[in-house]
C-alpha cells in the first residue's frame, strides 16, 4: 500500500466529493450540483449564494480567491467507490475535470476563510468565469484556479485560443470545370494556414499554434445556383503570441471567403517566482512531495482571470489530467486527500 494511502481519510472532504460527483451537471445543467455546494458553505455558516448565471459565490477573505468548475462535458460512467492496494478510488464524470479540484478547494475554504465560487460554464464558453471578473467591484489579492494537475503539480501556463468560422460560396457548376469552387476555397485556406504554423515534431506543443477544423458542411445550395462551404476551425494560441497577432496571418491568407472570429481567449504565462507558484513550492514539499511546474497546451479559466487581474495566480487540483473527458475517469481519494492539505496550507501561507 501506497504511502498517501496510510494516511488518514478525510471523511468530510470525501463525502463531499462523492455527493457533487453523483449529481450529474454537464454544461447548462449546473443548478442541482451547485446547491449541493451551497448547502455544504451554508452548513459551515459562510454567506453563500448563486448567482445570476448560476455560480456558486461564497465571499469571505479575499487574500485569496479558490476557485474552479461546477460543470462536466457528457458523458454516462457509474459513480463508485473501488478499494485497491494503493485505496480507494472514485469513478465517475467529473470526478478529475474538475469536481475532485472543485470539491477540494470548497473543504479548504470553509477551514481557512479564503473566498470561493464554483463557476458554471467553463467547457463550453466560460460563462461563469467571465461574468465573476464583469461583475467583482475589484479583484482579489490572489487566486487559485481548480484544475487537475496532480497534487505536486503547479500549472502556470495555458495556451490561448482563437476560433472562428469560414464561410464561402461559389456558383454552382459542372464539376469537370477547372476553377474553385467554395469546397476548394475553404480546403486552401485551411492548408495554407496550417502550413504556415507547421513544426517539426521536437518543437514542444505548448510552443506552437496548433490548428484545428472541429466542424465542415458544404456543397450545393438547395436552390441549386451555388456551392457553399462553412467551416468551424480553432487554432490554439501560445503566450508568445496575441490572438490579434493569429488572427491577421490566418487572414492574410483568405483569397475567396470571409472568417467571423468569434472566440478569442489570450494565452497566459505566470511566473515561478510569484508568491502564490512559491507558497505551492513550499507546501507540496512540506507534505512529502516533489513540486513539478506544468504548461498546458489547452485553456481554462485562469486565461479569463489572467486577463482582467493583475495579480497573481496558479492552478491546481487532484487528479490525472490524461483522464480528463475520458470513459474511464476516475480520481484516488487519498491523491485528493493530500491535496486539500496542501491547499489549506497553501492558502494560510497567502492569508
């Protein structure tokens, strides 16, 4: 048996998680999981409420702000709890991305004081994040954004995101004829702009922008006089770059047919040495771990945070991100376990 699993179970966290992890919440569908949320602060006597996009909100000291999603992607996987050598483990949707981060950072503000929102949306469009920076009067002295990272993991950088959507139409014609039609078009531009990005494949994915059709519908108009192609593309967006600066080259290479860029989301990059990446150093290693500083090569929140404060910030969760969106999701109770210990600290040191 593993080390972390000898140590003693954190009943109340445990329950906590297992509950919110039970109640299904795929985007748009939060409500019944986040009261279990309210219910838990409202049980600890802190002020809480939901707001009006359906976040979690439970203000207190705003040394530092904990928080992390209410919301999973799809996806039906039995919730249990299954004893192995190294302990016990839960399966079930959410139970990485990001109810075990979610759940830990609630058991550690209710023990510390630290202010907390469980935000709504953040798979889809970031609703609950975007509306938590439009409507705070000031921003919080720090923050900690809840995403699995392992409990000796520190991310500190996500790649930004630029998506938009291609729309060209040609006249319809005999399909022997040598010109474009607005098929061709789109495919053009979209190699064009994929060669322009291309690297090698020792250049490290969180350096590169990476390009990506995710949707495509084309061919004859249903009055027959044309050809239309639309197609939904993301290009992921390192922090040496801006989405502005993306934006104008994939434009550059438009020759027929227009692009509404309607998802821009910047890169963000926090450095080692701030005083929330050190405090994460320092109390990782005080409970027996090895601190690891991550970059990840997709987005969350703490984008959104970064961009409208200016103060500093990390994320951090229990659980294997390989398993995020996976059929077989699952997190060890004992990893989580250690990682409400080490966000309590954590946030005592920051208070």
């Amino acid at each position: 048996m593993s080390e972390a699993a000898t140590r003693e179970a954190d009943t109340e966290a445990r329950d906590l998680l297992e509950d919110v992890v039970r109640i299904p919440s795929v985007s748009r569908n939060e409500g019944e999981a986040a009261q279990r949320l309210a219910d838990f602060f409202e049980a600890h006597d802190r002020e809480v409420w939901l707001d009006e996009v359906g976040n979690v909100r439970a203000p207190a000291d705003d040394g530092v702000l904990l928080t992390s999603h209410v919301d999973t992607v799809p996806g039906d996987i039995p919730v249990r709890v299954e004893e192995t050598d190294d302990g016990a483990v839960l399966w079930g949707r959410g139970s990485v991305d990001a109810k075990g981060p979610l759940c830990a950072m609630a058991v550690a503000a209710v023990r510390t004081g630290a202010s907390f929102v469980g935000v709504v949306g953040e798979e889809v469009d970031s609703t609950g994040g975007r509306h938590l920076v439009a409507d705070r009067d000031s921003e919080p002295d720090a923050v900690i954004n809840g995403e699995p990272s392992g409990w000796e993991g520190i991310t500190l950088g996500y790649r930004g995101l630029l998506g938009g959507t291609y729309v060209a139409t040609s006249e319809s014609g005999h399909s022997s004829r040598p010109e474009n039609n607005a098929i061709q078009d789109a495919m053009d531009w979209w190699t064009a702009v994929d060669d322009e990005f291309a690297h090698d494949e020792w250049h490290p994915v969180f350096e590169r922008v990476t390009c990506k059709p995710v949707d495509f519908r084309g061919g004859i108009s249903e009055d027959g006089l044309s050809v239309e192609a639309t197609m939904d593309v993301q290009l992921r967006v390192p922090p040496e770059y801006t989405t502005d600066e993306i934006r104008e080259i994939a434009d550059g290479y438009l020759d027929n047919g227009t692009v509404n860029w309607n998802d821009k989301v910047e890169p963000v990059m926090q450095s080692p040495r701030t005083s929330v990446a050190r405090a994460f150093r320092a109390a990782i290693r005080d409970h027996g771990g090895e601190p690891h500083l991550l970059r990840k090569t997709g987005t969350s929140d703490m984008n959104v945070y970064a961009k409208a404060w200016d103060c500093p910030m990390a994320t951090y969760g229990p659980g294997d991100s390989d398993l995020d969106h996976a059929p077989n999701e699952h997190i060890e109770l004992a990893e989580y376990d250690r990682s409400v210990s080490v966000l309590e600290d954590v946030t005592d040191r920051l208070l």
